[in-house]
C-alpha cells in the first residue's frame, strides 16, 4: 500500500476581502494540477490555525468549475475528524481558490492530503 501524500497549497494575502486568490503549489510553484488518473483528497488542514478574527473560503474547481468548498474554522488543527472527506477527483485541471471574508487581509496556507501523489 502506498502512504498518503501531503502537499501545501499557499494562499498569498488578498487585495481585498471576498475577492478570489488562486494559491500555489509549494511543491512545483504551479496555480494548477493537471491529474492523468483518478485520486483521493483524504483530508485538508489549516497549514497554520488562522488568528483570531480572520475567516477564509477554500475552494476546490476542476475544469474551471467549483466542486467544494471549506471555511478554515473546518479545517482546524485541532480537530481530530475533517467532514467531508475523502474527496474523490477524476482527470483535469484542478485549482485551488481561496477567499479572506474577515479580518486584515493576511496569507493563508493549507495541508493537502491526497491518497497518491500528483
């Protein structure tokens, strides 16, 4: 059995609140994924709990659609269980979009674990 992978998608501090910040892989630098083969999101975390305060929306779009969306108060460290997971995604281009609603307008960055590497 192949071990999960993580990757970390980053998040650079928004213009303004509500308005869409495609994130990066830190892995290859790339605002995008293209998947070959079917995989498994098998679970997200906060890479760093947000501070008091600050409120983000990830969104998951494949082929320019959104297919899932989270709010960083459900992807804290602290919870043992993420809802909603596993995610299953099918080949295309994936994007990681993200959204500050609250707060002073600062970076985020994500965990990402999927069951077999890009």
């Amino acid at each position: 059995m192949v071990a999960p992978v993580v990757r970390q998608v980053n998040m650079a501090a928004p213009g303004a609140l509500n308005t869409d910040v495609t994130l990066t892989d830190q892995q290859t630098a790339l605002t995008f994924q293209t998947l070959g083969a079917s995989n498994r999101i098998v679970d997200i975390t906060n890479a760093g709990d947000p501070a008091a305060g600050l409120i983000y929306l990830l969104k998951l779009v494949r082929n320019g659609r959104e297919v899932r969306r989270w709010f960083s108060t459900q992807l804290l460290t602290t919870l043992n269980v993420h809802v909603g997971f596993p995610v299953d995604l099918v080949p295309g281009n994936v994007q990681w979009v993200g959204q500050q609603s609250l707060g002073a307008l600062t970076a985020q960055n994500y965990a990402v674990t999927y069951f077999q590497d890009l």
